[in-house]
C-alpha cells in the first residue's frame, strides 16, 4: 500500500462559519504544483488504460454499466408515476469550460418517454483516468449511518438527486468492490448536518450517508441537488476509503482503512440556474460563486478529467428530480490518511474529537431512523415531494 506524504497535519478544529469551507487556507503555489502533479499522473494513466479500455471485460461492464442505469431510471420513473417524457443533459476557465460546454444533460435524447438509444444516453462520462485528490473541506463526519438514501424528513426539501458512482482501478481498469463510500452536502439554503461552527449542529446527520460499492464498483445514493454558500460553487463530497470492514452486526468500519479518494462533484451552471429559480433555493441571498471562480472545481477538472457528472430529467421538469452518474477513477493502493486535504470535523452523534485519532474505533451504524431529531432551524417551506430514509 502507497502512504502519500503529509505535507502539513489533518486539521481537527472547525472555525467559525466564514468565506468558503471554514478553515480552508491553502498555500497557492502548493495547489499549482498539486495541479501539474495531478496532470503527470493522469496523462500516465490515461496512456497505461487505453490498452484496456477496449478488452471484453471493459466491453461488458460497460453493458452492464448502461443497461443498469437505463433500468434504475425506469425503476424510479415508475416509483414517482412520472409518465411525461424523461430526457438527457450535459455540463464547464480553460479546461473547466470546455467540459462545462459539452451537454451533460442527456434529457432530449428520448422519444415517446423512452430513450431512443440507451446506449447514447448511458454510455456517457466512463473514462477511466485517475481523478483527482482535493479538499474533503472541513465538514466531513467519521461514522455515518450505512444508508442508499440520506434525504430524511427535516431541511432536505430539494430537487432529488439520484446519484451513481462507480469506481475504477487505474493500475488494472477493474472495478474496485467493497468500497466505503461517503457522501455528504449541504442543505438548499447551504447549511450541512452533522457539524457546528454556524451548520446545523453535530447531532444532525440529513444529507449524509455511507455505502459499501458492489462487484462492479458502484454505489448509488439517494439525495437532493446541493443549495449555494459564500465562496464555493455548488458541490457534492464524495471520500473513498478501500480495506473497510463489514462488522457482524452490518455495520461499517473504516478506522485507519485506507483513503484511497477525496473529491468534489460540481455541477453546470446552466442546471444550477434552473434549479435555483424553484423553491427553496430561491430564498438562498447569499451571492452565487460560478465554477469558474471556485479554485476547488478548477484543481477538479483538466483535459483527461470531467468533474461534472451526467444526468437526464426523470420527467419533463427539473423539479421531478435527476439521475446522474459518474465514473472515478482511483489507485486503490494509494493512502491519502495524511494528507493535508484530510481531516475529520467529528463523529456521528457529536463525539468529541480525540487528541490523537489512532485511539478510537469509529463505526458507521447499520439502519438510519425515518425522522433524526434536529435543532429548532427554521427549515425553508416545503415545495418538493420529501423522499423519506
């Protein structure tokens, strides 16, 4: 197993609810060099994967790939009795952009309400390159609830987002299972659970979950399309920990198991525009941060990696909810525990953070309950159908 080098300690303590993630103070020429590191690495497995790409085992995971989200699309279409037309969309400074200028949403492709070619629509976004390493940002909490679906019943009203991840090798281009996987983001109005400094509190856990990845690497989470705060473009968090263990009680524990992954998701401005015009989101005054001036979505993309993911509307409307999906690409042996872009902000239910992590066994409990007490916040009005844990 590769241990990255720590450049400087994981910091543990949150600061007061300022610009940006909290405590988010970043050496420049660091993230520069982080960049042309990030590029090297990339363009290397970007080369020792084309020979790959194209094998039978490539091919039929690729099938898999498109056929499993055409179904899920189908699934969740019958689930919400949505028989309008679902179509497909797409999503972009220099390399940031172009991304942003290919169409991510892959919505119009479809005639009669079923897409014309699934595998026009599906195929989309499975290169495998390694993605890049960037900040979890402050607000990641060890020990969250093993759950697919993390929108509970309180400060979750939203577009819902149904999100698939699948995670690839770059040394073998083979699916990685038994991944743990954590998602989190924030609220429509740009508040997250589980954490203090001016969030919700630590004994909130909407909008969090983990997961383990199946034989082909996929996780798929139920969750809403994230709201906007000062100084950071619309993201989703995603940190991947390989070697995690299944307890004999169906819990998860990933203490001191590797990190192989820390990323963002960002999604185009086009769709955020759209989404931000529906309630609740239209009652966020905070001013909006493009991508294009996120130094977070910048360090994500480059010419071999998209960090947008792609989606299709589930009907006509934004507002009956997206599918989307995105293909990672990981060293599975690779450690990024001590990097600076590391750290923990507390555990499920608010346990104090110890002064040295090494002494504690963190454990992500089995089943969530339908409703987790929260806070007196005052939630935005509820405009959206609530998907309940």
């Amino acid at each position: 197993m590769v241990r990255i080098t720590a450049l400087s300690a994981a910091g543990l303590a949150i600061a007061g609810l300022v610009s940006a993630h909290p405590g988010e103070k970043h050496d420049h020429n660091k993230i520069k060099r982080d960049i042309a590191l990030r590029d090297g690495v990339a363009n290397i497995g970007q080369r020792s994967l084309a020979s790959c790409s194209n094998s039978a085992g490539a091919q039929k995971r690729q099938a898999r790939a498109v056929e499993r989200r055409a179904q899920k699309v189908k699934e969740i279409r019958a689930k919400k009795g949505l028989t309008s037309p679902s179509k497909k969309y797409r999503r972009d400074l220099d390399q940031l952009n172009a991304w942003e200028a290919i169409n991510h949403n892959m919505t119009g492709q479809s005639t009669n309400g079923i897409f014309s070619s699934i595998e026009d629509v599906f195929s989309a976004n499975t290169s495998c390159v390694l993605s890049p390493e960037i900040t979890g940002g402050p607000y990641y909490v060890v020990g969250e609830y093993m759950r697919s679906n993390v929108i509970e019943s309180e400060f979750c009203d939203g577009v819902p987002v149904f999100l698939e991840v699948q995670y690839v090798d770059v040394n073998t281009c083979d699916p990685v299972p038994q991944v743990a996987v954590d998602i989190w983001n924030c609220n429509a109005t740009g508040v997250y659970s589980g954490v203090e400094s001016g969030q919700a509190g630590l004994n909130t856990t909407f909008l969090r979950g983990i997961q383990l990845s199946d034989h082909d690497g996929v996780v798929q989470f139920e969750t809403i399309f994230p709201g906007h705060y000062e100084g950071r473009a619309v993201h989703t968090h995603l940190l991947s920990h390989t070697n995690a263990t299944l307890m004999p009680n169906g819990t998860i524990s990933v203490w001191d198991a590797p990190v192989a992954h820390i990323g963002q998701l960002f999604w185009p401005e086009s769709l955020r525009e759209t989404i931000e015009e529906l309630a609740p989101y239209n009652t966020n005054t905070v001013e909006v941060t493009t991508n294009a001036e996120d130094m977070w979505s910048v360090l994500q993309a480059d010419e071999s990696y998209d960090p947008f993911p792609q989606f299709v509307y589930l009907g006509e409307d934004v507002s009956d909810g997206l599918f989307a999906w995105i293909q990672i690409g990981i060293n599975a042996s690779a450690d990024y525990q001590t990097d600076d872009y590391y750290g923990v902000a507390a555990y499920l239910g608010g346990a104090p953070l110890p002064a040295t992590l090494s002494a504690v066994a963190v454990v992500a409990a089995a089943t969530a309950p339908a409703t987790v007490p929260c806070p007196a916040l005052p939630p935005p009005a509820p405009v959206l159908p609530l998907l309940k844990v």
